[in-house]
C-alpha cells in the first residue's frame, strides 16, 4: 500500500468528495440543462447520480486510478467530453469550451506548464482512433514514470512528458504568446488554452477571478478547498 501524501490528507479532512459532486452536478445543471452529466468511479462507491460510468480501480494509488479511470471512459465514449476531477463548479455554458475551430484533444497551460484541471476531447467516427491512441500511450508513459512522480503528479506529467515526446509542446513553446494554438500532428488535432481564460481560480483569501469568458471555477488544494461550500452559493444565486 502507498502512504498518501500530506496534502491528500488533509484534503480528506476538509473536503467531502460526495458532496462536492453533488454541488458540481448542481451548477453544471443550472448552465447546461440539457447535457448530461456523468461521474466516472470506481467498482464499489455508492453514488445517487443517473449516469455513473465504473472502471476497477482496486489497489491504485489516486494518480493511478485517475489515469486509468480518464483512459477507459475516453476508449469506451464518443462525443463532446469533459474531463475534471469533483472539486469544481460550473459557472457558464460548457459548450463554449468546443467554440471555434474543431479540435481533437484539448489542453490547459498554466504558463508553460500543462494544467490537467481540465482535459477536453471532442470524439467522433473520424477521430476515435487517433484520440484512443493519444490515451492509451498516455497510460504507458505513466506506467513508466518513478515511482514517487506515479504516487503525487503522475496523472498530470504523464500528459506533460507524451506532448513533448510527440511534438506538441515545442510548437506550443514557439507561439507562447497567443492565447491558444491548434496544432496537427500526424492526424491529431491538439488544442492549447490558457488556463485562465476559461478556468477561473481563487484569490488569495477566497475571491474569485472574475473573466466573463471563464466557464470552470477550480478550488486546487486545502486552502481553496474551504471555499467550496459557499461559492457554490454564490453561483447558484446568482
């Protein structure tokens, strides 16, 4: 068994998964009525919500189980999808993500830095097998990861080290200063966003970062995390 990390615990401490589900499904529903929402779990958690779609992820760490969980919902999916984990809430149509020209994959840069926040993938007849195959390598590059990455980070460096090694990243790097970027490499069509364009994050303190463009508010972390409750107010009133 892996010893978990200090910040899952303390996250753990303050932060009701279940819940925070539940205030995520609230918000999504309040801007998107008619899209489904869906949780992608485990074999044997207890959920309440319609659509739960469940992988075996028994004996893997939590980098591991999100790494594994995100490859077999996309290999087993079509269609507009949305990758994030619970502790986040909706403030916006999520359809804005997927405006403008099509893409395949979509990717969060925080800087220079990938951002797993959220991942998007737009999947049709076309293009299923280039984006099965982009995550089932990204599997592979996380099997192959040190063990200490695998444990705390893994799920987000096994995007950073597979979009380097197929290109993406160093065509990114040369048009840093656009707010994003398709590019197609070899039939897969990788798009950048910049994370604070449609994410939102917190002040320090708890305020949020108002951008009208922003669609996701993500409480990364213990401190944003006690935040949670009430912005999920906020949003729902306003």
């Amino acid at each position: 068994m892996q010893q978990e990390g200090k910040e899952i615990h303390e996250m753990k401490q303050i932060f009701d998964y279940k819940t925070a589900l539940q205030y995520m499904h609230d918000t999504f529903k309040k801007y998107n009525p008619k899209d489904m929402f869906e949780v992608a779990t485990d074999t044997y958690t207890e959920l309440s919500f319609k659509n739960v779609y469940r992988t075996n992820l028994e004996g893997m760490n939590i980098m591991k189980s999100l790494t594994v969980s995100n490859t077999d919902y996309v290999l087993n999916h079509d269609g507009l999808m949305i990758l994030c984990g619970a502790d986040h809430l909706i403030c916006n149509n999520v359809a804005n993500f997927f405006s403008g020209p099509d893409f395949d994959i979509g990717i969060f840069m925080n800087g220079e830095e990938v951002n797993n926040t959220v991942v998007l993938v737009a999947k049709n007849n076309k293009n299923a097998r280039n984006i099965d195959k982009f995550f089932k390598e990204r599997l592979k590059v996380y099997n192959r990861l040190d063990d200490k990455i695998k444990t705390w980070y893994g799920d987000q460096q096994s995007y950073t080290v597979l979009l380097q090694k197929l290109g993406f990243l160093d065509k990114f790097l040369k048009d840093y200063t656009s707010r994003y970027r398709i590019y197609d490499i070899n039939g897969l069509k990788v798009k950048f966003f910049q994370y604070g364009r449609f994410v939102k994050g917190l002040k320090k303190g708890g305020g949020l970062k108002e951008n009208p463009t922003n669609i996701l508010i993500d409480f990364k972390g213990p401190l944003r995390k006690q935040h949670f409750e009430r912005l999920y107010y906020y949003v729902m009133d306003s």
